[in-house]
C-alpha cells in the first residue's frame, strides 16, 4: 500500500531521529508546518514501544523538535486503520463502499461523546484522517458521524 508515497530529506531525517530514540519501526512520516506537528504511521504492535513509558519518547522528540507528535499504529485493514488513526475516540463502525461513480468512501460511526474528539479542534483530527485514508487505502472521503 505505500510503495507510492515518497519522502522528503526533511521526513527520512524525522523518521531516523524518531528511531533511534524510540526503537520503533516508522513506516511513514508526515510534516504538517501549518499546524506544528509531525505525524509518524508506526507498524503495527509497536505503538507502545514508540511512546514509551509515560509518553517518555515522545516529550525527548517534542523537545527536541519543537513540534507536536502524533503516532498511528498502521495497518493493512482499513477498518483497523481508521480505528487506530481516531484513538482515543470509540468507533462504533467503519463502513467502506463504493460509490456508482467508482470513488471509495468510510463512513465512521463513534460513541456520541467522542465526535469532537474525534473530528478535533476546528476539524483537525477529521482533516488528517481524510488524509491519510487517500494515501494508504485510496479512499476518496472521510464522513465521521
């Protein structure tokens, strides 16, 4: 699924920073200046590792960087994908279709008390999920309801 994505110096020198503290395995790395935070897709099974104990990891990298760190634990399932990329939301379904005119859509059900966690400050968390399901699944659109 990610054989397309390509990566700037600026995000193989993230992703290598990001491994050498945490030990985690990045699969992919996304720099997002507007916002101040960098996104970081981790294997799946390793988001404990990249953490680390009481989020250690991440406040080294944060320092370090000066940005804000997400981590999503990848996988191959898009259901499980999505899932993960709205944690700590609860999701209650995730149904993908096809549209007539061929476009992919998931649209993600989660527990009343989640949706503004789950869409985020001024649609933010909502945005990266779209996002992220276009470059890894194809999926053209994201509604999370």
């Amino acid at each position: 699924m990610t054989s397309g994505i390509k990566l700037t110096g600026t995000e193989m020198r993230y992703i290598a920073l990001f491994e050498s503290i945490t030990g985690a395995n990045v699969k992919d790395c996304i720099i997002n200046e507007g916002q101040g935070r960098v996104i970081f897709v981790v294997k799946g099974g390793e988001i404990g590792v990249a953490i680390g104990k009481g989020g250690r990891n991440i406040h080294t990298l944060e320092r370090m960087t000066g940005k804000k760190h997400e981590i999503i634990e990848y996988s191959e399932d898009p259901v499980q994908f999505i899932k993960n990329a709205l944690k700590p939301a609860f999701v209650r379904e995730v149904r993908i279709t096809e549209r007539l005119d061929g476009k992919t859509m998931a649209v993600v059900t989660v527990n009343p008390r989640d949706k503004g966690v789950a869409i985020g400050k001024n649609g933010r968390n909502a945005e990266r999920l779209r996002f992220l399901a276009k470059r890894y699944f194809q999926i053209q659109n994201v509604s999370i309801t």
